[in-house]
C-alpha cells in the first residue's frame, strides 16, 4: 500500500471502507479551475460589498461606492454559478463581468484622475483575470458539452421488449391461463 493510501485510512473508522489506492480524479483541471475563480469570485464579491468606500478611494471613483457593491453583489451570484453544477453560466457570467469592470474602470483612468496608476494596476489585474476566466470557460464547456451529437430520439419505443402489442398478447394469454386453473 502506498504512503498517500496509508495516510488516508488513519483518519477512518475501523467499518468504513479502506482505500486501497488512489488514482486519478475525475474532475477535470478545468473543473478545478472553475472551482477556484468560483471561490475566487465570492471572496472579490465580499471585498467589494464590504470595503466600496476603500476601493472607491483607491481608484479615484468617489461616489461610486453603490456601483461597486452591485458588482461586488454580481460577482458572489457568479462564483456561486461556478461551484454549482452549472459551471459554464457561470464562469461566462465571470467573462461578462469582466468586460463590464473593464468599461467601468476605463472611465476611471483619465488623466485628471490622481489614482490613475492604481487604476491601471487594476485594470492589468482584471485583464489577466479575464484571460483566466475565459481559458477556464471555454475548458469547461469543452468537456461538459455534447456538441457534434444528435440527441437521441426514443419517440418510437414502449418499453415493452417486442412493443406494446406484444405485451397486450401476453397478458391476455396469462389472464387465460389464470382463468382456465381456476
């Protein structure tokens, strides 16, 4: 038994089951990546719902303190989307998200504005997460997709092995038998 299998069975009782060994996980380095700007996501929400007035003042945005607690609010929507069976809505509402803090702190960087190289850290930062957000979409709708394949179609199936006619003629051939014992 290897060390990692070792380590995971001190922890267990002695009825649950052993881990003989372990092997690959089925979750995908997409999944994981979603997983992580989903968490990601709620943690920058929080941020930005608690700490408007901070950010507000560190990009020169003054007054714009409830614009960022609706992005912050947006941003917690779509990390919980991430971590949800839904992944790909919501890593694409991240996507969406992005370009809308893109616009907003393009606004920002003006040469008036005395923040303006905060400002442009920030939208470097957004851009690579961006970058992120958009690898980790298209992965995950990559894998979870069932693009090229038709549907199938079981329209034309009863369920009956030989169809329902034939079902009918057993259960009346049955009902007779049952009769004719009686």
């Amino acid at each position: 038994m290897n060390m990692i299998a070792k380590l995971t069975n001190i922890t267990r009782s002695p009825g649950d089951p052993k881990v003989l060994k372990t092997g690959q996980s089925a979750v995908g380095a997409s999944d994981g990546l979603a997983r992580k700007l989903g968490w990601f996501s709620i943690a920058l929400g929080v941020a930005e719902l608690v700490g408007a007035e901070r950010i507000a003042g560190a990009l020169g945005m003054r007054g714009k303190e409830d614009l960022i607690r609706a992005y912050g609010a947006r941003e917690i929507s779509s990390g919980i989307l991430s971590l949800s069976v839904d992944k790909q809505a919501g890593l694409w509402s991240r996507v969406a998200g992005d370009g809308l803090d893109i616009a907003t702190l393009l606004t920002a960087y003006r040469p008036g504005n005395p923040k303006r190289d905060n400002v442009g850290l920030a939208l470097a930062m957004v851009a690579g997460i961006t970058l992120l957000d958009i690898i980790a979409a298209k992965s995950v709708t990559a894998r979870h997709s069932r693009s090229g394949t038709k549907p199938r179609d079981y329209s034309d199936r009863s369920g009956f092995p030989g169809g329902t006619a034939a079902a009918r003629d057993r259960a009346r051939s049955q009902r007779s038998q049952e009769a004719g014992a009686a």
